[in-house]
C-alpha cells in the first residue's frame, strides 16, 4: 500500500510538472503542486518505506521526468500547440509613390533625425544623416530606400 502511495504521489506530481513547463508559462499553482506531490511521495517513500526505498524513488523520478519529457516533446499533442502559419506579408510605404533623389519638399514635422516630409504632394517617412531639421523648411532628397528617404536641408544658396 505504500508503494502505490509514492507512485501516485510521484505521477501526480510529473503530470503537474509537464502542465506547468509546457502549458501553464511562469510559476503557477500547477508547478508549486508538482513540487509539493513530488517532493511528498520521496518524503512518504524515506519515512514509511526505508532510506533505500526513498533514494530508488528519488532516483526513478528523476528517471521518469526525464522520460516524461522526452515522450512529451516527441508526440504529437506539442504540434497542437505551436503555430505554424508564417508571416509573408510585407510593407512598402513608398509603393506608388514618385520620388527620387534631388526632388526637393518641405518638412512636416521636426526630423530628429527621423520625421515626415511633403514631397511631390506625398506625406513620407524620412531621415537626416543626423541633423535636426526643423518644421516647414525646405529639404531635398539624397537617397530613396525601400521605406523611407535620407534627406539634407536645403541651402539658401540652392533656392
């Protein structure tokens, strides 16, 4: 009767450790429970079976966690689990828009260093090469990437 009181406790307490490490994230009562089943049937199996009884039982759980998490990973209930739809969109905010380098605008807003500017009567995404360009002022465009543009202030000497 007391070996199948330390199986119980000890399967009990494993059945609560794969809860808490593959569905339950963080410490939860499910691995405070494991813990407390585990740790209660080595405890039983040490004070009402003997010590040799207590240190197979410490052993053979270690075993089987093992084992229970070697089987868990290999079938297929973990599949259920993951998702295993990808993500193949993909984002081009200057798609239709014409702009190319040395096409002159206006700042939006203040491009420290990244901000918005009116070019060609689109609203675009830009960046400086580390200046700040304050709003309403004049820029001029240096390089077109696939999401935003690097653009420069323009010179007095330049309007």
């Amino acid at each position: 009767m007391d070996v199948a009181i330390v199986c119980v406790l000890l399967l009990v307490g494993l059945v609560f450790f794969l809860l808490e490490l593959f569905l339950l994230p963080g410490i939860s009562v499910a691995g405070v429970a494991g813990l407390l089943f585990t740790v209660g049937g080595i405890v039983y199996a040490y004070v009402y079976v003997g010590a040799l009884a207590g240190t197979l039982t410490l052993l053979m759980g270690l075993l089987l966690f093992a084992l229970m998490v070697w089987w868990f990973m290999r079938s297929k209930a973990l599949d259920k689990l993951v998702l295993k739809t990808g993500v193949d969109g993909k984002v081009n905010p200057l798609e239709g828009i014409d702009v190319k380098p040395g096409d002159v605008g206006k700042s939006m807003s203040r491009l420290a260093p990244m901000g918005k500017v009116k070019v060609n009567a689109s609203v675009i995404e830009a960046k400086t090469n580390g200046e700040f360009i304050d709003p309403d002022t004049d820029i001029v465009v240096l390089e077109v990437y696939s999401t935003n543009v690097l653009v420069a202030a323009r010179s007095e000497s330049e309007v």
